[in-house]
C-alpha cells in the first residue's frame, strides 16, 4: 500500500514539475538576449538610454580612472585575505577563546572600516566627482581623485568635510592626493 502511495506522490510532483516547465516556456519573453547594435536597432529603439550618445570614447575614461582601478582592485585582494585569514582563525576549534575574541573584534573592525571607506566614497562621488578611492589605515585617510576632476581649495575642502563627518578623523590626518 506504500509503495502505490509513493508512486502517485511522485506522478503528482513529476506532473507538476512538467506543467511549471511548460508556463515557463510558454510565458517566457521571445526576444534575443543579444546586445543590441547599429545593425540590428530600428527606429523605435533610438529613443532608448543606451543608444543616446552612444559614440562616447570609453577608452579615454577607463585611461584616467586606470590607476583607481587598479588601485581599487589591490585594495579588495588585500581586504580579502585579511577576512580569509580572520575567518579560519574564527573556525579553528584548537583555537582559545581569547584568540577567538580577538579574530571577531579585528574582523567587526575591518567591516566596519570597509563600510565607512565605501559610504565616503559614495558621499563623495555624489557631490559631483567622477570617481574617488578612500583608504581608511588606522588612524590615517588617504583619498584618491583623478586629476580631471580639478581639485581646488573648495573642493578639497568638500571632501575633508565629508571624510571629518563620516569617520570623525582629525583634518591633519587626511590627504587628497589627485591621481593623473
């Protein structure tokens, strides 16, 4: 008797899983999932935002921002093994508590370094520059403008501002450095 209640249970999901199949395909959208290009754009598709001003260089911009990039990068790679190496000092059963503790206290720490670094660099692309690198080492902040964006006593002074409110460092302690 339990074997016929399995196999009516499992014709149900298997007629089940069928029918979600079918309205899925049946449901789904028809078009490509293909970029679009010049070729292949018609008329009512030009008002759309990614074909208004689409002869924009972007090389030029990916040129400027090259060194936050690649800073940007060695900065996620270095916070990465940090937090891996945190972790595994968090897993480690042989561990003592007080290790243990100390790994929590250094990991809730680089978070929260981490969230104050990403919500400045926010604020400040917000107040109209194109890019920005904030580097929060302790005691110290370093922010990273490109060049074209001009800096000038204003403008830095924008950012001190944003950087003194966010992380409550002293104004000695922070340097805008413009970045070629």
């Amino acid at each position: 008797m339990k074997n016929g209640k399995r196999h009516i249970i499992l014709a149900g999901l298997v007629l089940a899983l069928g029918t979600a199949v079918y309205l899925n395909w049946q449901f789904a959208p028809t078009e490509s999932f293909t970029a679009p290009t010049r070729s292949n754009v018609t008329r009512t598709d030009l008002g759309k935002a990614e074909f208004v001003n689409a002869e924009v260089d972007t090389n030029a911009a990916a040129n400027r921002n090259s060194a936050l990039a690649e800073s940007r990068l060695n900065r996620q790679t270095a916070r990465d093994k940090v937090l891996d190496e945190l972790e595994k000092q968090l897993k480690d059963t042989s561990a003592d508590s007080a290790t243990r503790a100390q790994a929590l206290e250094a990991r809730t720490q680089h978070v929260k370094t981490i969230q104050l670094e990403n919500t400045a660099e926010t604020l400040i692309k917000a107040k109209g520059f194109s890019d920005c690198l904030v580097l929060i080492n302790g005691e110290k902040v370093s922010v990273l403008i490109p060049e074209s964006d001009g800096l000038n006593a204003e403008k830095v002074s924008v950012i001190t501002e944003i950087i003194t409110s966010q992380t409550g460092t002293d104004l000695s302690n922070i340097i805008v450095t413009p970045v070629k």
